[in-house]
C-alpha cells in the first residue's frame, strides 16, 4: 500500500494531516487497471454511451474524510475533474462499504432531490442531502452532496475498490445539481489562508494533497501559472504536443486530472504515438511497448513553458521486457473536447497547484526522494 497524506493548511489552526493511500499493482492489475481507466473516462468525459467499468479505481490515490455530527468516515477519491461529493448510504453485498447513516447525524437536514449519474452499464444515483462536511479539521455546515443507494453504473469495479466515494474538486458548472462544490464551499468557509490546493503525487514515494496554499517541500525552481480556458473542469489552453520533438496533432486544450491515473488525447494521436512507438495494443484500451527499446519523450506546452515527461515517467509498470504505457485514447465531444487528460502521469513529474481564487493552475517540477511522516 503506497501512504500519502493530504496536508491542510489553514489559518493559525495546527496542521491538519489525512492519510491517502494508493494500492500497489503488479503487472496484470496494472494492465486491467489501464483498460478499466479508458472505460470510466470515457463514460465521465461523455466520449461513450455505452460503458462498462472494470479495475480503474486500482490506479488511484484516495483519502477520508467524514459526514455529519458525529462525524462518519468515508474513503474518496479527490477528483479535480469532477465537481460533486457523493457517499453511499448502502453498500452492495459483499463490497462491505463505509455507508452515511443520517439517521445517525444530529446535523442531518432532508433534500430529496434527485441526484443521477449515467454510465453505459447504469447509474449512480440516489438523492441530496445537507450535512456538515469535515475536511482535515474544517468543518461546513449545511453542505449538499449526494448520499448514494445505486452505484450499478460503476459495476464490480466500485465492489472491489478501496474507496467508498468521490470528492469532486472541479468548478460549480459541472456539478450534478449545480449544487456548490466541495472546495468552493471550503474557499467560503474563510477558515482557508488562500483559495488553493496542491497535489504533489509520490512515484514509489509518499506524497500530499495540500489544502489552503502550497507546500515549498514538494517542488523545486518556480511556478508557470497558465489562465484557466473555463471555469468547468481544470482547463487550460495547449500550445501543443510533441513525441520526441515532433508535433503531434493540433488540440488545443488540456485538462489536470487527479482522478485519471494516465495520459489521455484524441484516438488518432494516440494510435500515432502508439505506432510511432510499436507499441502494441490490447484490445484498444493498454499499450504495451519493449521496454529495452522504448527511449521516447513526451512534451506538452502550456503557458509558453514545456513540459516533458521521459520514458521512465510514461511507464507504470514493466515485467520482463513488457511496459504498460500510461496513454490511452478518447475522444471527447464538443464544446469539451476534443482536449488531452493530464493524469497523474503528468503529475507524478510536475507539482500542479490549483488557484481557485486566480483561476489559474501552476506547474512545477515535483521534488523527490521527499520524506512524509504519516
């Protein structure tokens, strides 16, 4: 189990700190975790109607945090590319869940309206409610989020998950509802110092989700700040992509998503970096590359700056000479798409903060070898 902690810094308040955790794969997790990644993107970013999702939570770095008075855990995956909290008030039989019991909160106020998620294979779905939120040791009172009771959309996948649900990180134009998201009712708690948070993500090392500004031990040099294109997920514009000093394609937009686990570009440039690579597909979801020849470089521009991410950085997993490629194809429609999905791939190699109050990111390069007590 790899342990990461969300650092909370907020106001004169003693640092508060949460443990994440991400499970680590061998090989053949690692390859279905690909293939179940492609699926669930393609059913959140719209680029399918008909999904079926299997292991990609595997891939992904999680975290608690707790609902109501007193306070009931749940385990989320924080998700800058969507914009909803949702727990579930049952779990499906054998997947023994953390479930919301607001028979059991003394702060618990009725909604009832509707809240419903469509994947190709269901819904997630099930109502709102209003019920303080603690994270780190903020609390908001009287925050609305979805309490769950059919997750069939996320089939066998969420039964074997680690995580109970998503905290949604993403801005108040995607959220199911147009209820107010988790950090922006945060940002409205002023128990913040600064309107912004920080993922630094461990590669076979610990690593923090900072909430309220910024942590000077998880990177090195300056930031690039890059103007959000829109206010719905994190997006900004892309100056473009090169394989090994090459352009590839002409999108124009890219997104920075910790809640995708790869590197994600429309189908045609994909399968032209694939073939430019050999890399080998499986079933048109993974691809696979040998590792003894494999010496690409991938570079994206953003702001004037690029970024680029080496061999080792675009591998998540090798056995014998085969490596699992941390890309994957979707197209997603318009007015979103098409665009690039920056995954923890990308910010593994590059500590992204996330300036809600300036609407902007900032990237820069993440340190290593850094060392968190937990």
């Amino acid at each position: 189990m790899r342990l990461s902690t969300v650092l909370f810094a907020c106001g004169a308040a003693e640092v508060q700190r949460v443990g994440l955790a991400r499970r680590e794969l061998d090989f053949e997790e690692m390859r279905k975790a690909v293939a179940g990644q492609n699926q669930e993107l393609h059913a959140k970013m719209g680029g399918s109607t008909d999904v079926v999702i299997s292991d990609y939570q595997n891939a992904q770095y999680y975290g608690d945090l707790t609902v109501g008075t007193p306070g009931q855990k749940e385990t989320v995956i924080y998700d800058t590319g969507s914009s909803n909290l949702w727990v579930p008030n049952k779990s499906p039989v054998l997947a023994f869940k953390k479930v919301y019991n607001h028979e059991k909160s003394s702060t618990y106020k009725a909604n009832g309206t509707e809240f419903k998620i469509m994947y190709g294979s269901g819904p997630v779905s099930g109502m709102f409610s209003q019920d303080t939120m603690t994270i780190g040791s903020v609390e908001v009172p009287e925050y609305t989020f979805a309490e769950v009771n059919d997750t069939s959309g996320l089939g066998l996948a969420y039964r074997a998950g680690k995580f109970d649900g998503i905290c949604g990180m993403a801005w108040d134009a995607i959220s199911v509802g147009g209820v107010k998201t988790p950090f922006h009712a945060l940002v409205d708690s002023q128990k913040l110092d600064v309107p912004v948070f920080a993922f630094y993500l461990g590669n076979n090392a610990p690593g923090e989700l900072v909430i309220g500004g910024v942590d000077s031990k998880h990177y090195t040099g300056d930031f690039s700040f890059v103007p959000l294109s829109s206010e719905t997920y994190w997006a900004v514009g892309l100056d473009g992509v090169k394989l090994d000093g090459s352009a590839i394609g002409s999108t124009k937009t890219a997104i920075v998503d910790s809640g995708t686990s790869l590197l994600a570009g429309p189908s045609a440039d994909v399968k032209a970096i694939a073939s430019k690579l050999g890399a080998k597909s499986v079933l048109g979801k993974e691809y696979i590359v040998d590792c003894d020849t494999f010496k690409s470089s991938m570079t994206f521009s953003l702001g004037g700056q690029e970024y680029t991410l080496d061999s080792k950085d675009l591998v998540l997993q090798a056995s014998g000479n085969q490596c699992i490629l941390g890309l994957t194809g979707i197209d997603v429609p318009a007015p979103a798409g098409p665009l690039w999905i920056l995954g923890d791939v990308f910010m593994r190699k590059y500590y992204v903060q996330f300036d809600w109050g300036q609407k902007r990111i900032g990237v820069a390069t993440a340190a290593s070898g850094m060392s968190v007590v937990v």
